[in-house]
C-alpha cells in the first residue's frame, strides 16, 4: 500500500539471516551521509534525509556489528553472571556474558566464544530465544539472546587484556533482588532474569 508524499507503509522486505522482519515505515530517504568517525566498536554518521513530509532533517547514526548474550543456567539452577566495571555509567554491574561479534563470525560460535571466554564455562547446546534492536533511535546494533544447555565447566577464563570481570552465580530469588537494587541495570540481563523467571513458573 502507497500513499502520495508519506513513503510506503508497511512495505515487508524478507527475513534477514537472523530470522528478524525487515520492515519499512514511513521510510527517511538519505540524501547525503557522513562518517564522523570510526572505532574499535562502533563507527558514526550524520546521514541528512527527506522526511515523508517532504522537509529535511539530520540523523545522527551509530553503526555496530551486533552482539550476543548467554543465559547461562548452571546444574544447581543458579544464573552465571559478571560483573563488570561500565565507565559509560561509572559503575559495576552485572550482567549477562555477552560481547560483540567479530567481522564474518558466525553468530553461535561467537556466543559459544564469549561465554567462555568470560565465564571459563562451554556448553554442548545452544538455543536462540531472541533477536533485538538495543537502541533503535540512533543505533542499528542488534543483538542475539542464546541459552547455554548442558553447561561445562572448563576454568578457561580468557578475557581481553583490558577487559576486568568477576564472575558469580546467584538464585532466582537474588537475581530479582538484584534487579530491584539496580545491581542488574541493563536490558539484556533484565531480559533473561524475566525469562528465568517465567520458565520457572510454567515448569511447576
């Protein structure tokens, strides 16, 4: 369906390589784009686009290569986190194991990576539970949530030479006090404590 002068709504594209809808609203033309700059992480842009209205406006764009995350449930039913020093937020959190992808990774061996590498566990299994855009507003990272089945422990702790971690396992019940004292503060961690949790409830 088109409609004159406000872009194509809802105009459906196929499925990437990670099973999310490619979706088309409304949709901002760019007329001209500028790298700004560009990192170990992430690289910017300052794209200058036409609005469905006709008029013009500038979009300020981080471009990410994606990342995972690892629900990590251990034998004694307690969730693997780590706690980590975030200098954005001046302040320790913890968090889920989870790290960006590396250019032409595939996406369950760079989960399989990260957990080890920040937990010194591997597992025999893995299983997506969900795909997301983490900031959409002005960023294109997405952002792949696995959970690790059949947890084994190998103590191969391997973390980047600036990278400082400690790693601990709690409860449910500490997990959700965590949470509530913003110890846990991030979405994906906030994420998989709620799945953790729901799993709990329909399993009794």
């Amino acid at each position: 369906m088109e409609i004159k002068k406000y872009g194509k709504l809802y105009e459906v594209n196929d499925r990437d390589r990670t099973g999310v809808l490619q979706m088309k609203t409304f949709e901002e033309i760019t007329i001209s784009s500028k790298r700004i700059f560009d990192g170990r992480v992430i690289s910017l842009q300052v794209d200058k686009v036409e609005l469905p209205n006709g008029n013009i406006s500038t979009r300020e764009i981080v471009r990410h290569p994606g990342a995972v995350a690892v629900v990590a449930i251990t034998k004694d039913n307690k969730m693997i986190l780590v706690e980590q020093y975030r200098k954005p937020l001046e302040q320790s959190i913890f968090e889920i194991p989870a790290g960006k992808l590396e250019k032409g990774e595939d996406i369950e061996a760079s989960a399989k990576r990260e957990l080890e590498e920040e937990t010194g566990y591997t597992c025999k299994e893995l299983e997506h539970l969900t795909s997301f855009y983490t900031s959409p507003g002005f960023a294109n990272e997405i952002l792949h949530i696995y959970r690790a089945n059949d947890l084994v422990y190998r103590n191969s702790l391997q973390t980047d030479e600036d990278e400082f971690v400690n790693v601990v396992e709690v409860t449910l019940e500490e997990a959700l006090q965590m949470v509530k004292e913003q110890k846990i503060f991030d979405a994906k961690t906030i994420y998989a404590v709620q799945y953790w949790q729901m799993k709990t409830i329909m399993e009794k």
